[in-house]
C-alpha cells in the first residue's frame, strides 16, 4: 500500500486550518464543541492511500483535530467519563458538528429516528468521539426502541465518502426480538454485542426493548473483549489469519466489498487506534454512561 500525504498541517491551539482553506478558530471552542486548550495541537491532513495490487480503489483518509482527554473528569474506576451530559468532545463523522438527529435527553445521547434506515438523511449521520484510542476498555450503557437497530463502532478511521464501519468492528445494538437484522447473518452475528456478521454474542443476555443494557468492549495489543450485561460475550484477535478469515467468511470479504476487507483487515491503521462511534441506522436509540479507560 502506497500512501500519498496531499495536505497536512499542524498548528497550536488558537488557531484552526481545515481543507478549505485558513480558518480561525480565536473563540471559546472549536467546531466540534471542545473547549479552547493551550496544550491541544490541530492536525487537519487528508491522505490518498493507493493499493498497488490493484485490488481495491485508492482512498483518502481524513485526519481532524484530536480532543485533548486533560478535560474530562476520570472517576473511581479510572475511566475517563467522555460523556457529561454535553456534547462536549462529539461531532459527526467527516463533519465538524454534531448532527441535528443527535440530541441529549434525559441525561443521554439520543438519537431520533428518520425511518430511513442508512440512508442517513441530511440532519443524521454517524457520531464520534473526537480522539483516536488504541488500548482501552470502553463501557457504554444503551438501549433501544421497539424494532431499533444501532451500533457501536471503535477503531475507526475518517475515509472520505464511505461509511464509518468499512473501517471499524462493530459490536451490533438491536431489538433482538423484533429486528429482522436478528434472524439473518448465522447462528446468530447480527444481534446485540455481537461482532457484527463474524461472531455471535454468546450467551445472549440482551434485555428487551425500551430497558438499558450494558456493553463493555476491551482492546488490547490486538486482542478484542465483548461484555454485555456483566458477562463475557465474544473473544477475537485482530491482525491475525484469525480476523482475515472472520472477514473472509462475512459481508466484508476480498470478494464481495474489497476495499471495506482492506480496510478492516488492517483496522486501526497504522497506528492501530481509532475513534469511537455511534452509529445512525434510522432508529431511535440511546446511549449514556459512555466511559473509557486507557490500557497503555
């Protein structure tokens, strides 16, 4: 893989260049809703990657100002509490505000519904947390109105045009029970905190519609945890003949989508960090409790 950096510029905290031009940011907060910090360098860059085996179409990756975890509270446990109740840190995926679909209420981050499934109308969208993580355990609590469909995302990366998860792993939010997405896929892979398409939850402890539910997920140095609801769900080990042939046998393989099996195959980039996301599917879903700790 040949990579061609095009634009790339880093600057100190006061001032913002995007891909549009020069652009100051001498406010309260950036675009995304983060406050001003004097330790927090911008990078805005976007980089063709060119495959030279010709098996999929070159890409270009997005690489956006990166929040700076110094002001977030960290709780008891040692995670760092990256929802507050604002949208503090949060903007939409390729996009530097959070999307109108996307609200808080009640305390949690939710997501109201367009019915349109992906299609992601105008005012929807994915959301992300705006810092790459590389070792972490991600808690989030979720739940999910009758028929929903979401996801949690992790390890993604901005690719120009496509959507968040030709990138990233999911771990699948669903109505188990009325979400025709439950009954496809095999034994199972397409219900809640499975790996989406590649590993079923086991056991499936997932409560019903309109109830919170528990998602844990664990990476480290490759190796990939799901929880839910307290107990152990699925193990998988990234960057291996293991996850090659998960893709190989999913929706994402060489075959049928080239440039999304590319891309997860080496998920995480090179580095092997990436943000974390919520993903828009149409329905309405919300999520809370969103915690992260560092494993570095």
């Amino acid at each position: 893989m040949k990579r061609i950096s095009i634009f790339t510029i880093a600057i100190a905290a006061g001032f913002f260049v995007s891909c549009g031009g020069g652009k100051k940011a001498d406010r309260a907060t950036t675009e995304s809703g983060v406050p001003k910090n004097p330790n927090l360098v911008a990078e805005t860059s976007e980089e063709i990657y060119v495959d030279s085996t010709a098996t999929s179409p070159a890409y270009v990756i997005v690489n956006k100002p990166q929040v700076n975890l110094d002001g977030f509270t960290t709780d008891k446990d040692g995670y760092k509490v990256i929802f507050d109740g604002t949208f503090k840190g949060w903007r939409g995926y390729l996009k530097d505000t959070v999307p109108g679909r996307w609200i808080v209420d009640d305390g949690a981050i939710k997501f109201n519904g367009s019915g349109g499934g992906e299609a992601q109308v105008r005012d929807g969208g994915d959301l992300i947390f705006a810092r790459r993580f590389k070792n972490f355990e991600l808690s989030v609590d979720w739940k999910v109105a009758k028929g929903s469909n979401s996801g949690i995302l992790y390890l993604a990366q901005e690719i120009k045009g496509q959507p968040i998860y030709i990138s990233a792993p999911e771990s699948q939010v669903l109505d188990n029970e009325n979400h025709p997405d439950a009954k496809l896929g095999i034994q199972g892979n397409r219900q809640s905190s499975s790996l989406y398409d590649m590993i079923p939850a086991k056991p499936q402890n997932a409560k019903p519609f309109g109830e919170w539910n528990n998602t844990t997920i664990t990476v480290y140095k490759g190796t990939v945890i799901h929880a839910q609801n307290g107990a152990t769900v699925l193990e998988y080990h990234l960057w291996t003949a293991q996850w090659t042939e998960l893709l190989q046998n999913s929706k994402f393989s060489l075959e049928k989508w080239p440039l999304a099996f590319e891309l997860l195959n080496n998920c995480g980039g090179e580095n092997h960090e990436g943000y974390i996301g919520l993903q828009d599917h149409g329905d309405d879903v919300w999520y809370k409790n969103i915690r992260v700790k560092i494993l570095d």
